[in-house]
C-alpha cells in the first residue's frame, strides 16, 4: 500500500528551505541502477553518483535487502550498547585495510573531525600541549564544520563564520618542498586526500606521499589521509593508499561507504585509538543498526576482484572515450584522476565553465559534476552496465557539440 501525499514542485524549495543550495530546475523522484527519472517521467544517465555516494547505484538490491531486514530488526539502540552490524562491519574493515581500530559516525565531516581531534589529542598526551598544529593542502575538502572547514584549504568555504581554529597551515598540493619547509616538532598532523576530489580531482603523486609519510616519522606527526571520495572501491583499489603502497596512521572514510545511506567511518591503529578513551568523543548516531547493514552489504560487494577490476576497466572505456570527445571539439586540455572518480579539465578557451557543460549534459539526459569551475567531474556507480557507459558518453558527446557549436 502505498502512501499519498501532498504534490511538491522545485519552487517548494526557493519558499521553504535554507537558500544554501542552488538545486536543479528538475526533481529526480526514482532511481535504479544507474538510471534516474523526474517528475516528468523524463528518464536520466547517472554519472554523477550523488557526488561518489552511490557505489553501486540507486536501489540495489543487495542494498534495498540488506536495509529492510534491519529495518524490521532493531534501527537505533544508541552507544550505551553496542549492536551487531556494527561489530560485522567493524571487523570487516580492519580484516580489509591497514586499522586495527573504527569510530563510526554519520558522515565524512564527522570521520574527519575524529581524525583531526585524535590526532591532537595523540600528540597532546604523548608530548604536551604545544604540539598541535595540521598542516593541510590548499584547494582540499575536508567537511563543512567549523573544525573540517578550517583545515580544508578553500577560504571561500570558510571566511565569515568568526575566529579560526588556531594552528592550521596550508601548503600547495604534490609540493615536497613547501611541506617540508612547513612541518616542524609542533605539527602533530599532515592531512591529505590522495586524490584531491573536490579541488578538481587531481591525484596525489605517489613520490610526495611517499615522502609526507617520511617526514611525519621524522617530525613524530600523524598522516591522516581523508579518503571520503576516493574511497570505497572509488579508485580501483578498495583504498587509494592502497594504490600508492603509503600507509596513513588514520583513514577517514564516508560517502560510498553507505553507498547512499549516511555514515562515515575512521580508520586507525589500537595504539593510537586507546587516546579516545570512554568519554572523550561521541555521537548519537554513529555505528547505528541501519547503517551499518547496509554498509557491510556495500563491502561485501565493492571489496572482490572483479568489482575492483572493473572500475579498472570501465574507467580505461571512460578515459578514452572523454579524451576523444575533449579533442573533437577542443574542450578539454587533460582527462586525469583514477578508478571512477575522473576530471575533465577545461582548456583556456572553456575555463570556468564547467557549470555550464554540467547543465548542457543534464539537457541531454546525462548526470555529471563540476569540481571547481574548470573540472568536469565523473563519479559514476562502480557497478555500472556497459549499455549505460555508451549511453551516457553518447548524451555527453551531443551536450558538448551543443556547447561547442555555441
């Protein structure tokens, strides 16, 4: 049976919520695989993935299971107890990745913050209350709270809202030398995304990560790597550090994670984790039932080879074919990232527009991303079919004709 409600259209939004978004024209109602369809009924390509979130599409069905079996098992129990999705999903990512321990929270913000407290609070008991300072990389994202906003290195994000938090530095990404001539015995954390996702999706190359991991040995600082987008399968490896051969000492992790469902987890080692001792660091919902079935369901399925192979190959179909697309119509000047999270940078002649490719495709039927005004961003499902990878470039092919004929 299902329940009627009361008819809504885009213009509810201008009238009732926060004008903090700028949504589009048109309201996705249903979603499957890696299609979607408005009110209209006009049918959709989704390569944008609500933004890297949904890993394996929309309603799949491991994931539609996995969530309502425990949704009529036990959905909120709080941390008083624990339950046992949580201790399934728990073991399942320190069997998987580098940790030993996980904090579960409700999104990346939230798993960057826990990063960020534990590692001044690592470095608070190990060496006394001077060393605290993060040094973070301009143009990244970490989260929109007050914390997460101020290590990330986007000051249009974070200007307005008062005092900064103290002892925060920004140095340019896959720049060596400016992250040694930063860090000293104070810095207690270098944080980096190993792609930078929302800064344009540029990769990490991996001898400066190989050498941020030196340098925080040597100055008895923490890395944390924030793998909220790159994560999860994003990169063709369940983890992008993982790729590189670099092992951070804290992992945050979120978006596919749920793949659509809110949670975020961090990543670490038992002799760093027993710094969060009972009482120090909290959520209500964190590590909730619901969450975490369907998180456990999203691991089972993105952590096998041929999922993680796949990403490989569909991302190779998807390189290949925007780069022929970007020369034809003399648009892009490079087709960069890895696994499914790509970026088409604009050449001079496009520069910031990428607002305006992002609207043509829509047009055209097709979803896609911009990160920053001159990077056209690609998140799409990691399980998706090769009927909608043809598709889809087919529709983005005929929005950028469009755009290019002007």
């Amino acid at each position: 049976m299902s329940v009627q409600h009361d008819p809504v259209q885009r213009a509810d939004f201008d009238q009732y919520l926060v004008p903090n978004y700028a949504p589009a024209a048109f309201v996705p109602v249903r979603g499957l695989g890696s299609r979607v369809w408005d009110q209209s009924g006009r049918e959709l390509i989704d390569f944008a993935g609500g933004i890297a979130v949904n890993a394996l599409g929309h309603c799949h069905p491991a994931l539609v299971k996995a969530l309502t079996e425990q949704a009529n098992t036990l959905w909120h129990i709080s941390n008083v107890f624990t339950n046992e999705p949580t201790l399934r999903l728990a073991h399942k990512l320190v069997d998987a990745t580098f940790a030993e321990r996980v904090f579960f929270c409700n999104s990346g913000a939230e798993a960057n913050e826990a990063a960020f407290k534990l590692a001044r609070r690592v470095a608070h008991d190990r060496f006394g209350p001077e060393k605290y300072e993060i040094i973070a990389a301009l143009n990244s994202f970490h989260g929109r709270t007050l914390f997460t906003v101020s290590v990330g290195g986007q000051p249009k994000y974070s200007d307005g809202f008062g005092p900064k938090i103290e002892g925060i530095t920004h140095v340019p990404y896959n720049d060596l030398d400016a992250l040694k001539a930063a860090i000293s015995d104070k810095t207690c954390a270098v944080v980096l995304e190993p792609i930078q996702g929302e800064g344009g999706v540029l990769p990490a190359d991996k001898a400066y990560l190989e050498g941020a991991r030196a340098l925080c040995d040597q100055h008895n600082a923490l890395l944390v790597f924030d793998e909220v987008q790159s994560g999860m399968g994003r990169s063709g490896e369940l983890f992008t550090y993982m790729h590189y051969g670099v092992t951070p000492d804290i992992l945050s992790s979120a978006k596919s994670l749920g793949g659509g469902f809110p949670i975020g987890a961090m990543l670490t080692t038992t002799e760093l984790a027993k710094h969060l001792a009972v009482g120090t660091h909290g959520t209500t919902y964190g590590g909730n039932p619901l969450a975490c079935a369907v998180a456990e369901a999203v691991l089972d399925i993105v952590n096998t080879p041929a999922v993680l192979q796949g990403v490989k190959t569909k991302s190779e179909q998807f390189k290949q074919r925007l780069l022929a697309i970007g020369e034809r119509y003399g648009m892009f000047a490079e087709v960069r990232g890895l696994g499914l999270l790509l970026g088409c940078v604009l050449n001079d002649a496009w520069k910031g527009k990428a607002k305006a490719v992002l609207d043509a495709a829509a047009a055209e039927g097709v979803l896609v991303l911009q990160a920053s005004p001159d990077v056209v961003r690609f998140a799409p499902s990691l399980v998706v079919e090769e009927a909608d990878i043809v598709d889809g470039l087919d529709r983005f092919e005929r929005a950028v004709a469009k755009l290019a004929q002007g």
